[in-house]
C-alpha cells in the first residue's frame, strides 16, 4: 500500500514512531498524481513545492500534523487559484485568504494540498459540469464519479491522497463517496464555518470531509468543525471530539426506515443493499423501525427553487468587473456584464440563474419561492418528528449506481430527480453520511445515515458498525 492510499490514521501512527517523513506522503501524493491523474483528472492543480516546505516544517505533535489534504476548488486556499471549475475565474484568481476549515486544518497541522475537480460552481451530480476538465471514476471505469464534490470522491477512491474536503448543498459530498466507495460526511447546517467557501446556496452549503475511512472523517471534522465569528449561521455549540464513542457499536439505537424512500424509482439492487445493512445492524442491537417522512415527494421541486433563487443572487458578484475573467471590446457597462457572464458560465450555470432570478421575480415569488419555503418547513418538520422517534435514519444515497458517463448530459431533470434521497438533509439542515456497502456488480454503493440536528457522533458511530461489517478499506488497488 504506498502511503498516499492510506488512511490519516495509519499514517499519523507511523508518523509519530518516525517511521516515515511528512515528506515522504507529500511526495508520494505528487508521484501518484504525476503518474496516474491524467487517467483520473481528480486534480485542477497542485503545488508541490509549498507543500513539500509546508512538510518540512510541520508540527507532529498536532492532531494532523504533516497529513496532506485535497481542497475542493469551491474553498479559498491563500495564494492558490479557485477556479469553481468555471472558465469564468480560470487562470483570473488567486485567493488572497483562507477559507476558515483551511485555517483550521492548518491549525490541526494538515497541509492542504491541491484543488479537486467540480461540477462547475457545485452545481450538478456528476462533474460532468466541470467547465475545465473531466473526472473519471477511479472505483468504476466509464462511470461518472458524481458531483458535484466528484473530483475529491476520485482523489481518495483513485488512491491519489488520504483525505479531502468537498461542499455539499443537496448531496454533493455524500453521493460522489457513494459512488465512488469512500466515506463522505455533511455535517449539521452551521457546524463548519461556510467562510471562504464560494457561495451555491446559502442556506444549505455545508463543507465536509471525504476519506477512506468513518475514523479519518471524525479526526477531520475535529478539525473544522466550531463556531466562527466570520459566518454568523455558524453554530455556537461546543465541538465534541468525534473519534469517541466510534466502536461502541449500535445495542440500543433505535433506526429508522422512512416508507417513502423505497419506492418505484430505486434500482431493486441498491434497496437489496440498504436492506441487508438494516437487518445486519439489527442483528447487532439495533431496533428497525419502519417511519415516514410525508413531505419527501416534495423536496426535488423545493430545492430546485431554493437553491436556483439562491444562486442567483450568489452569482451575480461575477460581473467581469469585481472577479475574474472580464470580456473584451465592450461598448458599454451592460454590455462588459452581458458579454462577461455569457462567455464565463457554462450552461448548468446558466440554466440556475434563469430559473433563480424567474422564482424571485415579482409576481412568481408568491407562487414559487415563498410557497418553497413553506414546504421546505414542512420537510424540516417531518425530520423533527422522526427524530422524536428514532436516533438515525437508514437511506439510499442515490436511487442507482454510478451512470455511464454522458448518460444524462443534456438531460438535467434526469439528474435532478436522482438527487431525492439526500437534499432533505440540506433543507432540514440535518447531518448525513454515506458509507460504502457491498458493491453491486463491482460498482460501488453507499448506505445513507441521516442524523438529527448535530446527530454527528450518532450517525459516525452507526456508519462505523457498517463499515467493520463490511471490510471494504482497504481496498484494490484502482483500476484505473
Ligand atoms: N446535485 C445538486 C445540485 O446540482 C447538489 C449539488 C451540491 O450539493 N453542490 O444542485
């Protein structure tokens, strides 16, 4: 196993005998990248040089001391691009600051190393919207790694680096792990401070952890997680340490089974899975019970306002004067932003902008943006009272594998509609996670633990029981 596919825990406890360098994983990351991304495209750039300095002078003793991290480049890293996989700020900026989980994994010692691959702005499931490059998937060749977090999935399944972070909005950390067969943790709206983080949808953003391993994502969100005086939606809650309590397996959780989440829609295979899960956790102490999330049929069409209405607004900074690449020969002020945003967003983007400034506009905000924020309450009211009954949730990620790549390329509603299983989270504002279960036909799959509101430990703690029961890390070598 060379060092760039281990988990950070293996790695610190050879760290800390002296038995390898921080600079030796530093230059194992930069070989594996050198040598196999091309197959990949997990990365839109790497530094090795301030890294390997970075290794140098990294203190052990920290929590992730000398420990390489990938950053999703949707998450600002002092003097490095941040492209959102847009050509719009492609090769225009440089960030002048960290992002607050940047400054914290570099508190905790972390070097944060390079810049995953995206749907471009976050926006999609497949990172087949990556305006700059395409990712494949490392676990499942000819597949899409999903999105929008699919370059940071692909990074760790394609064994290039131990750990990165991604950002999730209506799913996208939790379904590129699943299909990439990685762990993948959105934590509680609020938990991560959202500064530097290039806004999607405010109101459901969250930045979290993808990694080998349930343990590796605990020790990350150690790290990141806390109240931040830069984002006033960060939570004032003490952090907890996440490692603990990780083995005390599941005798007395009580598991629930939302009905609305098994019907037509999911491939028979993927509930087989969820399924044999369920009844292993039950077998181990677990109660199952069956419960309901009513309002589930409503939450693609909530989202897919709110988020819209959201972007809309977030995006309208990228004017071609204030950031980015800026269009030539304009003949007046309207014409530099018209010709600017028409040449800089690709046509996901694009697509939400309309849709967001149409739900917004007056005379459609009553029909449709307020009536989405009424039903999003609904949907918020339904995980409150599921939690009065139940400490997790047991889901799906997505309704099938990983598709075909250019499957559902000029087919977005394709997409969207694949996206049910994980955008309540974002609307209720609760924590998920997907950890890997048994492959269907050599592709990977993820089981859902939804939590309640900073149910963290809870759902670590259950995704733990299913991934000893699963012995899935380490994996093959990748395949491709
Ligand atoms: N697939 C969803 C979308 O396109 C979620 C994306 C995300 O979580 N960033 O909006």
């Amino acid at each position: 196993m060379s060092l760039a596919s281990s988990s950070l825990y293996s790695l610190r406890q050879k760290l800390v005998t002296g038995e390898i360098s921080s600079r030796e994983i530093i230059q194992d990351v930069i070989d594996q990248i050198t040598t196999r991304d091309e197959e990949i495209g997990a990365f839109l750039s790497f530094d090795p040089e301030t890294a390997l300095t970075a290794a140098d002078q990294a203190d052990l003793a920290l929590p992730l001391g000398g420990l390489p991290i990938g950053i999703k480049d949707n998450i600002n890293v002092k003097g490095q691009p941040c492209t959102c996989a847009s050509k719009f700020l492609e090769g225009a900026f440089t960030s002048p600051y960290d992002a607050t989980a940047v400054i914290r994994l570099k508190a905790a010692g972390a070097i944060p190393f390079g810049r995953t691959n995206l749907d471009e702005f976050a926006m999609g499931s497949s990172t087949e919207n990556s305006g700059l490059q395409t990712t494949h998937n490392p676990s499942a060749p000819g597949h899409i790694p999903g999105g929008s977090s699919g370059g940071s999935a692909a990074a760790v399944a394609g064994q290039l680096i131990p750990a990165t972070l991604g950002s999730d909005t209506g799913g996208s950390i939790r379904q590129p792990a699943s299909h990439c067969g990685v762990v993948g943790l959105k934590p509680s709206y609020g938990r991560v401070s959202r500064y530097g983080l290039v806004a999607f949808g405010s109101s459901l953003d969250q930045i979290g952890p993808l990694t080998h391993t349930v343990h590796d994502a605990a020790l990350l969100l150690n790290a990141i997680a806390g109240e931040d005086p830069r984002d006033s939606t960060s939570l004032d809650e003490s952090v907890p340490d996440f490692t603990d309590d990780l083995d005390r397996g599941v005798v007395g959780m009580k598991l629930g089974i939302p009905k609305e989440y098994f019907t037509d829609g999911i491939s028979p295979q993927v509930r087989e899975r969820v399924e044999a899960a369920a009844k292993k956790l039950e077998e181990q102490g677990a109660e199952i019970v069956e419960i309901s999330l009513p309002h589930t049929e409503y939450a693609v069409a909530t989202y897919y306002i709110i988020a819209p209405a959201e972007a809309s607004s977030n995006l309208s900074r990228f004017d071609g004067v204030r950031y980015g690449n800026r269009a030539d020969n304009p003949e007046d002020m309207l014409s530099l932003y018209k010709k600017s945003r028409e040449a800089g967003f690709g046509s996901e983007v694009k697509r939400r902008i309309i849709l967001g400034t149409y739900v917004l506009s007056s005379g459609y905000y009553d029909a449709y943006y307020l009536r989405a924020q009424k039903v999003r309450t609904l949907i918020r009211r339904d995980f409150e009272e599921a939690f009065k009954q139940v400490d997790a949730i047991l889901t799906p990620v997505a309704p099938e594998t990983a598709p075909v790549m250019g499957d559902a390329t000029g087919d977005p509603l394709k997409h969207y509609l694949a996206d049910i299983f994980t955008i309540s989270a974002n609307l209720a504002g609760n924590c998920g996670i997907s950890v890997p279960l048994e492959p269907i036909d050599g592709k990977p799959v993820g089981l859902q633990i939804l939590g309640p509101y900073l149910g963290e430990k809870e759902i670590l703690r259950c995704a733990r029981t299913v991934e000893a029961n699963q012995q899935v890390f380490p994996m093959k070598q990748s395949t491709i």
